[in-house]
C-alpha cells in the first residue's frame, strides 16, 4: 500500500514540481542593474530602449549580438569578453545583451548577415538563471509562433546563425541543461548552430580552460561562415575613463561606495531588492567556535522597519566590501595608489555598452566596492595586459603565460593569485599603462553572497540570523592563505561590534563605517530572496535534515520554528536531524540551543551526530543515514519531507544515493527503482536541497 502511496506521490509530483518552477521565475527577485540611474548618463538609455533586436542592431550598426543567461555574472563576463575578442580580432560589430531586454517572437526575422551569440549558465537544477526563464519557456514551449507566423514545423530560424555555450556543473544531475535544451530547440527550429555548442564545467575547476579551448575552432568556423579576416588584435577600450579634476570625493554626485543613487543621496527606501539593498543594523554577533585559523559566525541582522520580510527557509544575500590591504595592492600594481581618491566618470565609448559600475566615482571605492579584485584570474585577462607591461621581461613572461596553459596552471592558477597578487609574482615594477577601462572590462562586478537564513520568521520576523563560517583556506598548491571576501568582512564587522577598536581579521583591514560613514554603527547592505526550501505547512507531517556544518543553517531556523509550535501545544512530527563536523567539542555548533529545543519537543526532536575526526574511522553524515535506515524509511512512509543543505559538491551527492538505497533496500526493490523514487521525491517537493 506504501508503494501506492508513492506512486501516487509521483504522479502528482509533474503538476506540482512545473508550477513550482514556473512560479519562480516571478516570484524570486530578477537582478537588475543597480547603477540604472547612472547608466542613464551614458549613451545605452539613450539610444532608446526597444525590445526588438533587430531593430536595435539596425540602430546601431551591429552584426553580432551576444546574449548572456547570468546569474552570478560569469556567463556575463563571458559574454563581453566574446564580444570584444569578436570586434578586435575579427571587426565583428558586438554587442552584449541581458537576455530579458528583448522579444524572441521576431528572432525569425534574424537577418542572415548577422550572428547571435547565447552565453547561457544552468541553474540549480537544471534550470535556466533568473533572467533566461522568459527565453527558454518561449523556446521550449509546445507552440513557438513567431511574427511571421511560422512555427516550429516551417523552420522559422532558418535565417539565424547562432553560436552557444553553456557554464554547468557536473555535480548536478542536470548537467549544462540549459545550452542543451536551448541548442535542441533552436536547432529544431531550423537555426544554424556555427562552431559546437560549448560546455564549461564548474564542477571539475575547468571552466575556464573548457571555455578557451572552446573558441578557437569557434572562431575559425564563424569565420568561414561569415568571410570574416582575422587582424592583429589591438586594444579597444569600451569605456572611456577620465579624471574630472573639478570633482572631488565630497562632492554629492560622486559614489563613494553606495549601491545606488538613492543610497548616495541618503534617500534610500524601499522595495529593498537586488537592485536595491537595505542597509541593515547588525544587531548581535559572536563566534560559534573559533580554532586556529577556522571561525564560525552567527549574526542577527535587523530588518525592523524595512517593509522587508522572510519565509524560514529563505536566503539573505550580504553586499561585501574589499579588504583595505587588498584594495591597496591592486592600486599599488596598478600605480594608481597616488590618486586613490581622483574623482573619475566613466561612459560607454559605444552607444550599447553599458557601464557596469556606478559613475562618477573615485578609484580608491571602485576598487572598494564594485570590483571582485580577488576573484582567481583568467588567462585570457592576463594575456591582455601583455601590451601595457612595464618591461619587455615582464612582457614576454606575460606572452608565454598566455600562450601556455600548464605554465599558467602551475604559476598562477594553482597558486591562487588575484590578478595584483599574480602580477606581483612577475615584476614589482607597477602597470602604470594599464588603462582603467580594461580592467572594468575584465574584472567582473562585485557580487552579493547568498546565506541560509538560520532563524524562524515565525520566532522572529524582524530579525534574520546567518551562519557562516570564514575563508580563510589554504588551498593546495596556494603559497598564501586565500581570504574569502564576504566572510572576512563579515568577522570584521563582528570584531568592531564586540569592542576591537582597530578590526583586522587575518591580516586584512576593512572600511567598516562604509561609504559617507553610512554604515556607522556596525550596518551591512543585504537584500532577501525568497526559496523553494520549505516546511511542510502541516507541521505534524515529519522531517528528516541532513546538514553538515553550515549546512545547519536553514535547520536551526526549522527546529526553531517547530520548538515555538510544541510550546504553543501543537502537534509536531518528528524531526529528524543528521548532523555533522570534525568534532564534538570543537565545532558542534548550536548544540546548547538544541538542547533547550529538545526540553520543548520532547521525543519528537532527534539529532544524530556524525564526528568525522573522533574515531579511527571518519564518519560523515551519509554513514549515519545509512545506519538508521529502518527510522528514514518510516518516517517516509509517514510522508516525511527529506532535506538536505551545505555541500554540493559531495555531501549533497552521497546522501542522495544512499537514500536511494535506503529505500530500494527497505522495500525490497531493485536498487534502480529506489533511485527513480529520490528523482520522484525531488519533482513532488518531498526531497528539497539548499546546496552551494
Ligand atoms: P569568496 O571570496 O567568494 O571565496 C570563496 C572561495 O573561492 C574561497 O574559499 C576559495 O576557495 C575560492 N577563491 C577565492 N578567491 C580565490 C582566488 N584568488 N584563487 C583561487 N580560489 C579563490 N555559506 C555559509 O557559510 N553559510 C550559509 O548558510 C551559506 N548559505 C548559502 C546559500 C546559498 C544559496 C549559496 C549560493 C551559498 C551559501 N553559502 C553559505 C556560501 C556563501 O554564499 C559564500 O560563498 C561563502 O561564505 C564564501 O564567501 P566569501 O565572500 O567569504 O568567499
């Protein structure tokens, strides 16, 4: 009778797995632009803004159009780096395109002297980032019906020639999913596809090598296909940076690091979105544990007032600042250390491009606040600096860096170097003639990170708590410690609020009241987005939680919530936590809490632990699913919900296949079958991952 119900589970599981998936896409926040208030000062808002495509690459005279599906802003850097290798290497007229500012109703009237280029990441599972979901719904749905009035049948994109890659992750199931499906589709649509569909893969550290490698032969097929001559790449600059000596940094108009206009003139309110962060009161912080170089933070972060709200289960995302030391190296390799403060204005030399920070500003908070200066570095960007190297010597390493990917790989990749750190290791001579231009270019936008929120918003809806453990690694091969940006941030702003006067977590310095001193008083800039990791609303339905380390975080905020529930004289199911780390004295986090959660929910609250460096033997959270097998099997017979949170790339795996064991094992089934059920649970919503 079980196996009914399950089945039954899985018949449901199409209906509502789509609904959730189609939801999403308005549901959670789409990215904008923050800085659109300034991009009006350059030439793209006024070039008028069609959604036709074709009629914009009429306008302004392009013949290649590179759309980008971004979510973390990878596949955006893609994009621009394609579309200025296209016009400096093949005088390709480019331009780069978020996916969502156009129509794909008239891709049928795509001319055929012209080439669209789609960048496209997969997300999550397998699905297409925030801003695509426009795109591949239209694509890939039952009847694609164009302006002409051609469909699928007729070959409507007979005229269009497209180039793809897609960024993925071969740790997830649906791996590249997206380029994929959109390859198929446009390919059935009667589309020609130039050069192979490209995939770069995150999981495997190869994206960027998958990407290079990628291109050449792309390149030479498009140039075949479109007669394009090849020519001596020369620097272009896509942005025109100049010092306006008549500003300075006090100036009102001049961003000193905040997010938007509205911040800068102190008129911020909300919405509070993506594109436009609250600047939130840290009300409370400590450390969970702290060993050697390993801190654990937790935060209570206010957002009283706001008009923001949350869902336990939800994710707060944390604007970050660059670490001062950090910021200083890159302006001492860049000789611009001097005029740190020059006030500069930035404008897109070409009519499309659009500035992808706040302008005008001062180099020192361009560097501070909008550019991921300590990201690893691209052989592709290092290479461009070859012809603005201080000396021939440093030249001609720079050339051979390029030009040899083993070389790179030993001397840059693997030792972790940001791009100032990596420049450092070639001359100590400073890249005076590096033009400012290109390294906005290069260097991808400062990103927002995401954490699982750790509190109730039934508990307390006006406060939300992270926990998150701080980068401070040494990574194999790294001759340094590689400092995560965000989370050193955050434990400096944790060490200001418990009395240091003078922060300076691991070596590093931060500007910790923020631009204009706005975040005076221990402030963070954070935006909400809202998830599918849910509870079950019926809170006598029972839950099984698999979350190592960090991975705790959304279930502190579950347990929580259903502790106040029992208080209150509810039903509670049972709650099932697995729970791992090194060990139990050292880093069993919460475990206080879950003590007096425990007095409240009696029996119905059990935690297994996995010690993974107590006994001869290490022993994660899978092995301990594993033993309790019989326990997991009934509870999901009792239709228990399964979650699992923290590590994507192995923990998240592993406790997928073993609860696939567990139940072709516990129900006498062939192991493919137990298999089919964990993918059923996923599409029904009865098996949620919260993975990073
Ligand atoms: P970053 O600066 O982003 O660095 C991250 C890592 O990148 C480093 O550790 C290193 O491995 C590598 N790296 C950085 N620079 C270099 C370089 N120059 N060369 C080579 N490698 C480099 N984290 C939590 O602790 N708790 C949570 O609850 C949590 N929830 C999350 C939920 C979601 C949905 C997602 C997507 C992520 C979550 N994370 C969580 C992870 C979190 O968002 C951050 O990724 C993490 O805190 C690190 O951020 P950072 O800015 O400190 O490190």
């Amino acid at each position: 009778a079980q196996l009914d119900t399950l089945d039954l589970v899985v018949l449901v599981a199409l209906l509502v797995g789509s609904v959730a998936y189609f939801t999403k896409g308005s549901y959670w926040a789409v990215p904008k632009d923050p800085y659109a208030s300034s991009a009006a000062a350059n030439g793209a808002a006024k070039s008028g803004k069609t959604r036709d495509i074709v009629e914009k690459m009429e306008q302004t005279n392009k013949n290649c159009v590179i759309f980008y599906g971004s979510q973390t802003g990878t596949a955006e850097d893609y994009a621009s780096r394609l579309a200025k290798e296209g016009s400096q290497r093949f005088g390709l007229k480019t331009m780069v395109a978020d996916i969502e500012d156009y129509d794909y109703e008239n891709l049928d009237k795509f001319p055929e002297d012209k080439v669209a280029f789609f960048v496209l990441a997969t997300y999550g599972e397998g699905e297409p980032t925030d801003n695509a979901v426009d795109f591949y719904q239209f694509l890939t749905g039952e009847d694609v019906a164009f302006e002409s009035g051609a469909t699928g049948e007729d070959s409507p994109l007979s005229s269009l020639k497209y180039v793809t890659f897609g960024l993925g992750n071969n740790t997830y199931e649906h791996y590249n999913s997206m380029v994929r499906q959109v390859d198929a589709a446009l390919t059935k649509l009667g589309a020609q596809r130039i050069g192979t569909a490209g995939e770069g893969d995150d999981g495997a550290g190869t994206m960027e090598e998958d990407f290079l490698a990628w291109k050449e032969p792309m390149w030479a097929a498009l140039s075949d296909a479109m007669s394009l001559q090849e020519r001596e790449a020369t620097y272009e600059a896509v942005f025109s940076v100049t010092e306006d000596e008549l500003k300075t940094p006090e100036d009102e108009s001049v961003y000193l690091g905040e997010p938007t206009s509205a911040h800068r003139e102190g008129a911020a309110k909300g919405p509070y979105s993506a594109h436009n962060p609250y600047i939130a009161p840290i009300v409370e912080s400590s450390e969970l544990f702290t060993v050697k170089d390993r801190n654990c933070l937790h935060m209570e972060i206010s957002i009283a007032g706001s008009n923001l709200s949350y869902q336990t289960g939800d994710h707060i995302a944390i604007w970050p600042t660059n670490a001062g030391a950090e910021v200083d190296r890159f302006l001492e390799v860049f000789g611009i250390q001097d005029k740190r403060h020059s006030v500069i204005s930035v404008k897109g030399i070409d009519v499309t491009a659009k500035v992808p920070i706040p302008t005008p500003t001062t180099y020192d908070a361009a560097i501070r606040y909008y550019m991921e200066v300590c990201a690893p570095v691209s052989r592709q960007f290092v290479s461009t600096l070859a012809a603005f190297a201080p000396d021939e010597e440093s030249k001609a390493e720079i050339v051979r860096l390029g030009n040899d990917k083993d070389y790179f790989h030993e001397k840059i990749t693997n030792k972790c170097f940001n791009i100032a750190q990596a420049l450092q290791t070639i001359t100590s001579k400073p890249f005076t003639a590096v033009p400012f231009s290109l390294l906005i270019e290069s260097i991808n936008k400062l990103q927002p990170r995401y954490y699982s929120i750790s509190s109730s918003s039934l508990v307390q809806k006006d406060k939300i708590s992270i926990t998150a453990v701080v980068e401070s690694v040494r990574l194999p091969g790294a001759s340094h410690m590689v400092k995560g940006v965000t989370t050193n941030y955050l434990l400096a702003l944790k060490q200001k609020q418990n009395g240091d006067p003078q922060p300076d977590p691991h070596g590093l310095t931060y500007s910790i009241t923020g631009p204009r001193n706005k975040y005076d008083g221990i402030h963070v800039p954070v935006h909400v987005r809202h998830s599918n990791f849910k509870l079950p609303s019926d809170p006598s339905k029972p839950i099984i939680m698999v979350g190592p380390g960090t991975g705790v975080a959304p279930f502190r905020g579950f347990i929580q919530e259903r502790a106040a529930l029992a208080a209150k004289g509810e039903k509670v199911g049972t709650t099932l936590l697995f729970f791992g780390c090194r060990k139990s004295d050292e880093d069993f986090i919460y475990q206080d809490e879950f003590k007096t959660w425990q007095a409240q929910m009696g029996d119905s609250l059990k935690i297994v632990t996995a010690f993974s460096r107590e006994g001869s033997e290490k022993v994660y959270v899978q092995h301990r699913l594993k033993e309790q097998a019989t326990l997991v099997s009934e509870l999901l017979k009792q239709k228990a919900n399964f979650y699992v949170c923290g590590d994507a790339a192995n923990m998240a795996r592993e406790v997928n296949l073993v609860l696939g064991h567990i139940i072709a094992e516990q129900r006498g089934m062939p192991a493919e079958k137990g298999e089919e059920m964990v993918k059923h649970m996923r599409s029904s919503g009865s098996y949620q991952e919260d993975v990073w």
